[in-house]
C-alpha cells in the first residue's frame, strides 16, 4: 500500500512538472505579467515561498563588489524569523517585547557558546560587538555573526528586532555572483508579489558598486519553491 502511494504521488508530481513546464514562457515578461504566470502553474500542496534570483555582473572575488544588505518589503514575506538579540541589561526587556526569543549580553554569549543555535538571525548593539566577537568562528560561517553592512548591528536594537522578526530579508551574493531573496509566498495577492519584487528589484539596483563596469544586472527569475523560473523583463538585464 506504501509503495502504491508513493509511485502515484511520484506520478502526480512529474505530471505537475511536465505541465508547468509547458506553461513557461520562453520569453523574459513584465513583473506584473510574470507574476500571473507563476500563480497559474500548478502549486504544490503546502505555501510555497516565492523568491528572486539575480545574476550579477559582479565580481565575487573582490571585497568592494560584495552585495549585502537587508530590506523589510512592503508586504512582509509572509514568515516570521527566530531572533536574538544582543544589548545592555537596559534594552533586554525592550528586545524581548520587540519579539526577541532572547536577549543579553555575557549570559547570551555562554549560552550560545555551550551550543544554543535554535534562532535564525542575531542583532546587535554597537557597543555589543567586543562582547561578542568571541563568537566569530561560530556564527560567522552560518551566516549569523551581525554586521552593519546587514543592519544587524544598530544602536536601535529593539526597532532591528521586530523588523527582523516580522521578516525582513537580508541578501548576500554568493560565490557565483548571485543573490537569491524570498519576496513573498504563493498565497500573496497578485498586487502583493509584484509590489514585493519590484521593491527588491529596486534594492538590488541600488546596491550597484561603483567600481562595476558594463552590465550589472545580468537576468533576473522569479520562481516559486516547486515550479519552474520566469525570467523577468528588465532593461539592465537585455543583452
């Protein structure tokens, strides 16, 4: 009976591809028009998040090229995030009122130093950042060490705290010269999604280093967790 179900859902699930796949533009469309497109393929059966990716004419290798931020998009993204939130004993209570599921200073440090990881993104005090630099072996390679350049690292703590909790995105390239940002979920409205991806479109383009030459946003796709991509129309991104 398990082996039955599991060759129908497989079955079911390669039809939904070959039937998405059919139904994918071969040519880049407006936002608006893209955003139709991904509503219209067959979804999976959970609230797939939506998400850009963009290929940039960066190069990762070089420190002043580096893409990295982090925005709060119009409607939200539709998921909240586990922080914590480094701060004097003044701000704790602030930070945990913000949405925080901790806050400290030493006694935060120790406890993530004896292994407490369930959070998704820390934020920072400036005065903080000597307390926590211990922390750099652990937390940078996961992508959680705060950083001014992310906005993780802010005198106004607890305002990070429920930005981020709520779902700001924070975006980084990778080594291949892309970044890839959750901009909303398949549940959004048409008008939702689109106002998101334009505002992270925006974001991105303000990003642009100074030092880039030539073509800086190369293409950019729009897709969903379980459908194909559809590659946005975007006048930086013309060949």
């Amino acid at each position: 009976m398990g082996a039955t179900t599991r060759a129908s859902r497989k079955f079911r699930d390669s039809r939904r591809v070959r039937d998405n796949d059919r139904k994918r533009p071969a040519q880049p469309q407006p936002v608006d028009v893209a955003v139709k497109t991904l509503k219209a393929f067959k979804s999976a059966k959970f609230d797939e998040t939506v998400e850009l990716a963009f290929h940039l004419g960066i190069d990762p290798k070089q420190a002043d090229q580096a893409i990295r931020g982090s925005v709060a998009l119009p409607n939200g993204i539709g998921q909240t995030k586990r922080v914590v939130a480094f701060c004097g004993a003044d701000k704790v209570q602030e930070c945990l009122d913000a949405g925080a599921i901790k806050a400290g200073g030493e006694d935060l440090v120790a406890e993530i130093e004896k292994g407490f990881m369930d959070f998704d993104v820390a934020i920072a005090s400036p005065d903080m950042m000597r307390v926590i630099s211990k922390l750099g072996r652990v937390l940078g390679p996961k992508g959680l060490m705060p950083s001014p350049k992310a906005g993780t690292v802010t005198p106004k703590v607890a305002q990070a705290v429920k930005e981020y909790a709520a779902g700001k995105v924070e975006y980084r390239n990778d080594k291949s010269g892309n970044v890839h940002a959750p901009v909303g979920k398949m549940s959004f409205s048409e008008d939702h999604l689109a106002e998101n991806i334009k505002a992270m479109i925006a974001t991105i383009e303000k990003m642009r280093p100074s030092s880039v030459k030539g073509k800086y946003v190369k293409k950019i796709a729009l897709s969903a967790t379980m459908t194909p991509s559809v590659i946005l129309e975007h006048e930086s991104a013309a060949e």
